[in-house]
C-alpha cells in the first residue's frame, strides 16, 4: 500500500493506494483541530493504518504549502500553518511515525505532477499548473519530470512582480500577482471574502465584475510570463477560483491571445484542471509512487 497526504491550512487529507494508484480509501480532519504538527503525524499515520486495514504501507508523499524545504524535508515556516513553529522536520517526524519512507513536496509541485499523470496533462510533456485560491502558485513538469529547482522553489508565480511600483505583497516586495488576485488581496480590497465578489460578479454586479476582471488580467500577464519562461504545452488552471471559470477564463486568456511575441504555433493551451479537490492526495500518492 502507499499513502497520500495533502496538508493545507484548514484541512488536510490522507488516502491510501494500491501500488498502481488506484485510491483504497480517503480520510480528512480540520488540521487547526489536531494540535501542530505532532497531531497531525498521529493523526495521518492512525488513519492511514485504519484505511490499510492491515495491509503493510511501503511508501508515504505528502504535499506541503511553502515554503518548505523537500531535500532536507522541513517546513520553513509556512503563513497558513498558524500555530505551527518554523522549521519542523516534518519528513522525519512521519518516517519515524510510519516506518516507512517518506517523501515530501510542496503541494502545487504535486498538483502539476496529479494532472500530469492522471488529468488534464496526460500524454504531455511540458506544462505548468497554476493554483489560484487563498494564494497563487504553480507547479512545473518540464521534459516530462517535476521541476522544483535549486532549492525547492520553483514555480512561485504567486512572487513574480508585474509592477514594481505596485501594491506590497504580503512576502515584502510590491507588485507581486498574489498582491493584486490571491483570494486575501481581493478580499482586502473588496472588504467581503473574494467567493462573495465572484458570487457578486455572476449575478451581475459592476463593481464585483470590474475586480475580478482586473484580478483575471493580472493573472493572464503572469500567465504570459510564464510561458515566456518555461514555453509549454500547456497551463492547467487549479484551485477554488477556478470554480468560477466562466468568469474569467477570457480574461485568463487574453494577454497571451493578444501577444505577437507568443505566436500561434506555441502559444501554449490554457484549461481548467480535471482532478478537483483530489488533486493533492493523488500527486502525494504519485510521488511515492515515484520515488520507491
């Protein structure tokens, strides 16, 4: 059996595999409510063992919110683990928990990998995934393997300054994509969670309308930017804006539609992701899948 999990700031998941992938069963908790990062290895490796149903766990991947360091497996100090310490050296608390191998990435990296193997990626060989929720990032899989760079943190197109003169990001510099489109910023500037002003904007609102519309472009000039950068096949779209797709999948679009630098013979696909709410227990599962 492998084990898959997918730690976030509000929930995390765990999923147990055959060796294949296919998913045995699945188990979440409100991760706030499990006490740090002791509570959550006891809860994980508990569950885990419940869904195995005896069965021997050969392999565990688990996909982290940054920053975080995958070779040495520690979490730096991610801003949504709140009440977490920084530095926890998360991989070896689980190796010692599970008996087993562990490996650990940061959570976009394995959405790229998710929808590469299993998704809207498959048979592809380059491409980029962008998560757009709470935060921005991107996972890469270049030449058909995850790219994650010299220390871990490639694909941070959530930092990537669009003005430097532009509003301060929550990281130190100005201008950054999460400053002007991460869920926070347009709920600090509308002054209502950003799913209220998307909900706003579909019934029509002008004002909710013109935020996301801005919040969308800015969005499609880091996506050019990327493409620019790492030329892919595709950029696969992610996370819980994406549920308001039709909103703003034209904007998305639009500066690299309207670029006559990114011509049509590698202006690269922009989709939505298929894999949904899974798709961070299916990249933990696919990474050690790999890497056993």
């Amino acid at each position: 059996m492998i084990a898959g999990i997918d730690l976030g700031g509000t929930q995390v998941r765990v999923a147990v595999a055959a060796g294949d992938g296919r998913m045995i069963g699945t188990a979440k908790a409100r991760t706030p409510e499990l006490g740090g990062p002791a509570g959550m290895v006891a809860w994980a490796r508990e569950n885990a063992e419940r869904l195995a149903a005896g069965a021997r766990i050969e392999a565990v991947g688990i996909g982290v919110p940054g920053p975080s360091d995958p070779r040495s497996g520690v979490l730096v100090n991610p801003p949504n683990l709140v009440g977490w310490p920084p530095g926890v050296p998360l991989r070896a608390m689980l190796e010692e928990a599970f008996g087993a191998p562990v490996h650990l990435e940061n959570d976009a990296n394995l959405a790229a990998l998710a929808e590469f193997k299993r998704g809207a990626g498959r048979g592809l060989h380059n491409l980029a995934y962008v998560t757009w929720s709470t935060g921005i990032g991107a996972g890469l899989i270049l030449d058909g393997r995850l790219y994650s760079g010299a220390h871990g943190s490639a694909g941070e197109v959530g930092h990537m300054v669009l003005d430097p003169g532009g509003p301060e990001c929550f990281c130190g510099q100005r201008g950054c994509t999460e400053a002007y489109a991460s869920g926070n910023s347009i709920a600090r500037g509308a002054g209502r969670p950003a799913r209220e002003v998307f909900a706003a904007a579909q019934a029509g609102d002008p004002e909710a309308a013109a935020i996301v519309e801005h919040a969308a472009r800015m969005v499609g000039l880091a996506l050019l930017n990327l493409a620019n950068l790492v030329d892919p096949e595709m950029i696969i779209l992610g996370g819980g804006i994406t549920e308001s797709w039709s909103l703003v999948e034209g904007w998305l679009s639009e500066p690299l539609l309207s670029s006559p630098f990114v011509t049509p013979n590698r202006r690269p696909r922009i989709v939505r992701a298929e894999l949904g709410a899974d798709v961070g227990l299916v990249g933990a599962v696919e990474w050690a899948i790999e890497n056993r």
